[in-house]
C-alpha cells in the first residue's frame, strides 16, 4: 500500500514540476480552464464535455511526454547534437499536432454555439 501512495505522490510531483518548468504547460492549462467557463457559459452537451475533457488528457499528457523526453536528452547528451535535436524536435512537434488538433475539435464544438449566440 505504501508503494502504492508513493507512487501517487511521485506521479503529482511529476505533473506539479511539469507546470512549473514548462511555459507551454502553463499555457495549455489557461486554455484548459478558458475551455471549462466557456463551456459552461455556453452549456455545452454532456458529449462535448467529454470530449472537451479527454483533449485537456490528451494535450496536457503530450507536454509531460514532450518535458519527460527533453530532460532524458539533455541527461544523455548534454552537448550539442543533431540526434538528441531531432528527438526533441519530433517530440515537440508531437505536442503540436495533438494542441492543433484539439483547437481544431474545439472549433467544431465552440464555434456554432458562439454563432447561436450572436444570432
């Protein structure tokens, strides 16, 4: 059981010391929280909501990968070179496809409603 705690515990500074070094982080979760008013303001369905909610996942996991791989790098090969580059680059560039692809899907469900709204 106490493996169990520690490992909880481990996880949450994992995600803490996420948002405190990455500026990107910090941003994904101001738009996380401008995501959860809008929606609320705008009662979004149960469904959108969900899918709102498995995106916040998505993104933010992508930037702890992205912040767990650049580290590991910098570790392994704290010179200059295009190999360890390149992994952080791909890895950064993953971030960006999933960030892209949730504003995108947020579009889709935000953009009607905002429409309707003005209407």
């Amino acid at each position: 059981m106490k493996k169990l705690i520690y490992s909880f515990k481990y996880a949450f500074e994992g995600i803490i010391t996420g948002f405190k070094q990455e500026q990107n982080m910090k941003v994904h979760i101001a738009i996380m929280l401008l995501v959860i008013l809008l929606g609320i303001v705008l009662k979004i369905s149960t469904i959108e909501s969900i899918i709102c909610i498995i995106l916040f996942g998505v993104v933010i996991s992508a930037e702890l990968f992205n912040t767990a791989i650049e580290q590991t790098v910098n570790i392994a090969m704290p010179e200059i070179n295009e190999k360890a580059k390149i992994a952080k680059d791909v890895s950064a560039g993953a971030v960006l496809v999933t960030a892209i692809s949730a504003a995108i899907i947020g579009l889709i469900i935000f953009v009607p409603k905002i429409i309707m709204l003005i209407k």
